[in-house]
C-alpha cells in the first residue's frame, strides 16, 4: 500500500462530480431568488437529509440519523471502537448559496467513496456527519448539530424559541422526526478525529492562487455596541462651538479604531459593520449615534490588548467631545487552535502530494470549533469566489473542490488506514 | 407723541398676557403626546384661524381670509394705500410645541392692540397675518401661506400632492373652505415693510443672555447626499488591506468635513444629520454608506469656497481608500439678507427703550425669507430654551416673550405711525 493515498487514484472526473452532487443537494431548498433556502428542519431540510442518507447507503455505508437529526454514514474499521469523523452543516442560512456547509458533507462522502473503492475497510471507522444545523438562521441558536454531538447542547436553551413565523423550535423539531438527545448520556467516546472541509467564504487563496488551505486555527473575537449620546439641535441654528454632534464623534472614532487595527495588521481584523443615528434626520445634529464594533485575531491576548487600547482612544475621543459613550462588550470567544497533529498531519499530506496548499486561520466561525475542545480537529478550506459567502453567488471553481477532496481523502487515509 | 412708542405705555400685564395667549392658540391642535399637532387645513386650523378672526375683530380690526386661508386684521390708517405687515405662521409641525409661529401671530395682534389702545388710528395701515402654512410638515410644499401673499404660489406645485394620509392638497383646501389664488392678479403693492417676529430656535440668546434679537438676515443653504460604495465582505476573514470599506471612508470623510468647517469658523455651520450603512451588520464589511451634509453661511462666497474645498477633499479621501463616491447637492438656496434700513430703524427702537438686544442672522428658514425680495423685511427673536424647536418642550420666558412684543411695537410704531 503507498503511503500516499491519492497516488493510487484516478481523480479525472472528481471536479465535475464533486460540482454536480453540490447542484443536486442545492436542489434541496433551492429558492424563488436563486439561491438555497434550506433552514433547521424544514421539509426542504428533511428531504435533503433522507436523500443523503440514501446515497450514503447506496454505496455500503452504514447510515443512521441520531436523536436530533445528524446524520451519520460509516464505513466500518477493523477496530470499531475508534471513528474518524469528516463532515459539516447541511443547513444554509436564508437566501445562501450552494457551498457552504454542503461542500464538506458532499467532499466527505465522496473521500470515503474513493477510499472504499481503493482500499476497502480501514483500519478504524471513518464516518461523514451531515449535521443538522450551523447557521441559526432559521432560530436564535447556531451549532445546534455539532454541540448533540459533544455533548455541550442543552434542552433548555431551545426549549422556549421559536422561528421568525412563529413556530416553536421543539415543535419543528418533532415534525421533521426528531426530539432531544438523552443528556444523562455523555458524549460519544470513540471520536480520534475530526477533519472539515469548508469554502473559505473569505478571498485569501483566490487571491494568493492556492487550491486548499490548512486550518491552523478559528479566531476568537470581541464584539461590542457603542453608544454616544450627545445633543440633538438645529441644523442651522445652532453654531458649531455649542454642538455635542454624536455623529462627528462616532465619525472620529470609526476612523480612529480602524486605523489602530490596520496599524496593528494582520491577522488582526476589525469592523464597524452597523451603523444608527437618531433622529437621522439632515438638519438635525444627531443626539445619538449608536455602532457596532467586531475584533477578531487567532491570539487572545493580541485581542485583550487591541481592544484595551481602542477603548481607552474611545473614551479620550469621547471626553474631547464633550459627548457621553457607553461601551458593551457583548461578545467575547476565545480563539481556538486546531490540533497541532492533525494540521501537521495533513500539511505534509498535502506537500507530498504536491498540492497547491498554504498554511491559515479561520477569521469565520464553524462546527470544528465546537469539536476541538472535546477531539483532535482540523479543518480544509477550497477558495470562495471574490470571498463570497451567505449569498446566492456563492462559488467555487470545480477544479478546487477536487483538491479539496484530494486533500481530504489524504487525511482520512492517514488518519483511518494507518 | 413721545419718539419712543414703548415710553407711553404699560406693560406690567404684557408677560402673562402673552404667554396666556400662546396657551390659548396651543389648545387649537394640542395632541395626546403633549405638543401641537396643527397642520395646514385640518380641523384644528381652521379652528384656530376662526378664533384668531374673532380676537381680532374684538378690539376693532378689520379682519378678513384670502382665497388660500391667510388670515389678516387690520388697523387702518389715514393713508389706506400703504401697510406695515406683521404675523407669522398658524400652522405647526407634527407634535411641535407652542411657539414657533404662533408667537409671531399673537405677539403682532397684541403689538397693534397696544398700538391702537394709545396712539389710536396710525398713518398707515397696520396689519397682522396669521399665515396659513409655513412648515412644509402636512404636504410636501414649505411657504404656501407667504408665497401666495407675494404672488409665488404657484397652482400646478400643489395639484398633484397629498398629505401622507393620501388627502389630496386640493381637497384639504377646499373642505377648509378655500382655493386658489387668482394667479392673473399681481402682488400686493401696498405692503410698505414686513416684520416678522420668532423663537430663535437656537440657543445663542439664551447662552449670551439676551431677551430679544434683530436678525439681519437668512443664511443661505446647500445640501448633499454623499453616496460610498465600496465592497460589502465578511468581517472575519477579509483581512484589513483587501477591504475596500464604505464605513471607514465615510467616518474619514465626515470626521474631516466637521474639522473643516469648525477650522472656518462662525457663521458656517455644517451638520451631517443622516447616516446610512448597508447591509448594516455586524460581522459584514459595509459596502455602501449614504450620508447628508447641511451647509449654511449669510455669505454665499463663503458657501460656494467652503463646499468647494469639502467636495475636493472628499474626493482625495476616497481615491486613498479604493471606493466610489458620488456626490449630489440636491438643494442651493443663497442668503437672503433682511432690509437694511428696516434692521437699522428696529436697532435704533431697541437701542433706546433700552431693550437687551443684539443683532444676529438666522439659520434657520423663515416666512421673512419669501417676503424679502419683494417687501422690505426685518426680524425679531426672542430666545428659545436651550435651543429646543420643533418639540413640545419649546419654551420661552414670558418675560422675554414680552420683550420681543415691545420690541415690535417700537418697530411698528417707527414704520405706521412717523
């Protein structure tokens, strides 16, 4: 046996099979504005689920949904007490696009499928998860598959939400056929691994021409409301020695934080993505300005000292001002790190294989943050067109989504065959 | 006959007198939220307008409507062919407060009651209009009382309007009782000045401590809406240097137009009231940002140098940030100064009866604007507490209400009775 999984394959039509089974699983909840609208639970969600788990079977493996709509396929090891988990989100958010979540269900059954077709059972199981949900676009709670899965998701955060029509999330729950896991039982012991694959929904490989990335860790970020409060007056009548503009303070200090963030470069990122002033109205000097801010870096402390600094700019800014600022941190998630060994594990996968790779962070949040704490994760990332992610105009050139399975099946051949 | 009109008369009633009478006129349209609500011809208007008929013919002015709904009465004079005007608007905006406007309409009836009851019959005619409409707040036309008193109404700007409950303008007028104007009839000739007399709207009085202003004249206004666009990206994993952001550019800009006009100095001001962001979320990148810019001077080489330096500057700050940034001035209304001879004469009145005056523009718009190029035309104002204007919490002293009305019975007597 090579120690190369991918040598002894032939990957000719990988890009147009990868492309077509993610046409055909956007059919799911393909919507009136043509992208996919596929939420927790929905018939378009509960027909995609059935419709993987048929094709799972189809070619051998073993397909069970758990108790609140995972969906697992295995093929089954020599050693059945050890699984190496691939997989992602089968949901998308309201209006998304084909790519995100799905790609990483679709890449791992179609790794385990060349790898059952080359070299049969493996040594422990290697197993592809469709989880149930990610997003928490249809209700206020995200990472509601993989949090089942480790055990961390608890009854009583759901138990009393509903969606945005109204329906209580236990209800659509029990609709689709689905109801809580047991939490007296704890979580599944036989997890060794878990590899995601995921568009980037960022433009760094497109940019910098590379197929696949590496994950080496998910950012942690802070994010915050601002509000000032100074005075509304007259446009006209009131001269500009007596005004305490809420907006010209917001304006200096918007300006001020993103030039701190640009100076500090990368990976740190910061955004000032929402923007209200009141009364919003173009002879009134606004009395209020409200924003938000959105920091983020692979290092905590880098995050802990950025946002020290920008506070303190803010509220000097805000005394030169005369204008009163309050600050809510609302947010505050700690970066997480894949594990070092699977990283290593698949980057020299992906060098000997001479794929067109590089080395990065998540800046976006995903499932494999939920399972690092609890088993050795890592994630693969394919490029996203102009970084266009959430969006009907999602896309990813077929040619990289067969890398991204090329490298993915080189990983589960490490991590299940030897 | 004294040269000073105020020298003869008592005014120990004139405070509470006023401030009772602008009670009285408030209860016409006071509203459930606690201000007024009294928009052009509704039910509350013509109320109001009848019962200011009514005052008025109670202490023997003639006192009559034309066709549009202004109201007039009359203290005729031994030369009926020339007449001193005075008055404001009846009309309110939606839960405004109790001054603007109606202090001019009760402040120039009680003017020329005090008038008559000592100096009886004047030289020329004396007469007070309560204006149908100056706030542009029920259909979207400012300035419908004034401009039909000097002939600029003209029918085809209100045909097709209504108010934002679908009332058409035209019906509105005539369930009031009212229609056109003539348009084939010329302007009055026989109107010899205009006074008009207003809360400041503003706080430059209170903060200087004066009772009463002469303005001698109107700022002139242009307005913009500045539109960015940039790249909307997702705030995680777009790194600072592949952004191009709307938001930031916009601050930049904004934070730098305020520097500006703060650096030209008094009397400019420069207000940006409204601020739009889009998408305006927090982990998204905005890709657009609207925002309008307010600029007013009494100088229009000051408006024209000033707007051409910002729309310059604004321009380089977007080239340095990568975004696209249109700029439209929607609005260029130049200065309109107040009659010089008029402003001197009503100084000279202030200066002595010993009035605590000073001489200051507005800027704010006002019904003296419309007059001006066709009348010679002066202002009073008396001060507004902490500036606050179009609110149910306008307020004014009765004390300095009371100055503002001595005031202006200097000025009338100056202009009707010498």
């Amino acid at each position: 046996m090579s120690d190369l999984a991918i040598d002894a394959m032939d990957f000719s039509a990988l890009p147009e099979e990868t492309a077509g089974k993610l046409e055909w699983l956007g059919s799911f909840g393909k919507d009136a504005k043509g992208g996919v609208s596929r939420l927790l639970y929905s018939k378009e969600w509960v027909e995609a689920q059935h419709a993987l788990k048929e094709w799972m079977e189809s070619f051998g493996l073993s397909a069970r949904f758990d108790e609140v709509g995972n969906l697992f396929g295995t093929l089954k090891g020599k050693d059945e007490s050890e699984t190496i988990l691939t997989g992602s989100h089968v949901d998308s958010v309201v209006n998304g696009g084909k790519y995100d979540g799905a790609y990483g269900v679709i890449a791992g059954i179609i790794a385990i499928k060349y790898l059952k077709e080359t070299y049969g059972e493996p040594l422990r199981n290697i197993e592809i998860v469709s989880m149930a949900e990610e997003e928490g676009s249809r209700f206020p709670y995200a990472f509601w598959g993989s949090k089942n899965i480790v055990g961390s998701a608890k009854r009583e955060e759901v138990e009393s939400i509903s969606d945005f029509e109204g329906v209580p999330f236990v209800d659509a729950m029990k609709n689709a056929g689905f109801g809580f896991r047991d939490e007296s039982k704890g979580p599944r012991e036989d997890l060794k691994a878990f590899v995601e694959v995921h568009v980037e929904q960022g433009s760094v490989l497109e940019t910098e021409k590379k197929s696949v990335a590496v994950v080496n860790s998910i950012v942690g970020q802070r994010r915050y409301t601002i509000e000032i409060s100074g005075e509304a007056n007259h446009a006209g009548t009131t001269p500009m020695g007596y005004r305490k503009d809420a907006m010209y303070a917001a304006s200096h200090m918007i300006y001020e934080i993103i030039n701190m963030a640009k100076e500090v470069g990368d990976p740190l990122v910061t955004t000032v993505g929402k923007v209200e002033v009141t009364p919003n109205i173009v002879n009134v000097v606004p009395g209020k300005a409200l924003f938000t801010i959105d920091v983020r870096h692979t290092d905590k402390d880098s995050i802990v000292s950025f946002t020290e600094s920008m506070t303190a700019r803010m509220n000097e800014i805000s005394k030169e001002h005369g204008v009163e600022t309050d600050i809510d941190m609302w947010m505050d998630a700690d970066p997480v790190p894949m594990d070092k060994n699977v990283v290593e594990l698949i980057e020299k996968q992906c060098e000997e294989n001479g794929l067109n790779y590089k080395v990065m962070h998540s800046g976006a949040g995903h499932d494999s943050q939920i399972f690092a704490p609890f088993v050795p994760t890592a994630m693969l990332f394919v490029p996203s067109l102009k970084g266009i992610s959430h969006n009907p105009a999602e896309f990813t050139e077929p040619a990289d989504l067969a890398e991204g399975v090329k490298a993915l099946i080189g990983a589960l051949y490490e991590l299940g065959y030897k």
